[in-house]
C-alpha cells in the first residue's frame, strides 16, 4: 500500500510540471532568435541559399537545399545542423564567431520537435 501511494503522490507532482509545459512558439520563441541571427542574410528578394527566415510561412518552404526545417523531426531538416557549433570550430551559420548560445539552439531543436508551429 505504501509503495502504491508513494508512487500516486510521485505521479501528483510530476503531471502539473508536464502539462504546464508549453510549446516552443515561432512567433514569441523562435522569431527573435531569427531576427536577431540570420535575416539579415536570409530575407528579402535574394536571401541566401533561397531560405528566408523572416516568416514562419517562409521557414517551410524552405530553400535551394530544400526543406531546412521538417516538423516534429529535428534530424531531418538541415537547418539544426548549420547552427550547432562543432568541437574547435565555430557552426556554418551564423558565418564568424557571432553564435547561437546552446540555449538558442536547444530552443530551435525543442521547437522543431513540437510541431515548428
């Protein structure tokens, strides 16, 4: 009986703290990171690699390369690979040592995983 009500109890505190997590959002998560990052280059009437990053509607359209984001499969899409920084180097995007902190990354892997809504 114990172990029973030790795990309900277990199961009590760990569900609010579940479904209390939200989504990663593009327009209130992702976007500023975009902005602040990459559409700079990736905007406009002749973004870079074809990719515009300036809109959500853009974002899956992808580019030259073809799709950079495929929803709920970070793996897939190309667009988490450019950005994570390799041991001794900086990533292939942004270009120079200006980089996306882990939490930037993580938030935009956590992002395409939900959906990338």
């Amino acid at each position: 009986m114990r172990i029973f009500l030790s795990a309900a109890t277990a199961l009590m505190l760990i569900l609010p703290t579940l479904a209390a997590a939200e989504p990663v959002r593009y327009q209130s998560d992702i976007k500023p990171i975009f902005d602040k990052h990459c559409v700079e280059c990736h905007s406009g009437w002749f973004p870079d690699g074809g990719l515009r990053l300036n809109s959500l509607e853009n974002i899956h359209e992808g580019g030259k390369q073809g799709r950079a984001v495929i929803a709920g499969q970070p793996e897939k899409g190309w667009l988490i690979n450019l950005v994570r920084t390799k041991s001794g180097r900086y990533s292939k995007m942004p270009p120079g040592p200006a980089q996306l902190s882990e939490q930037e990354i993580q938030l935009i892997q956590q992002w395409i995983a939900d959906g990338a809504r």
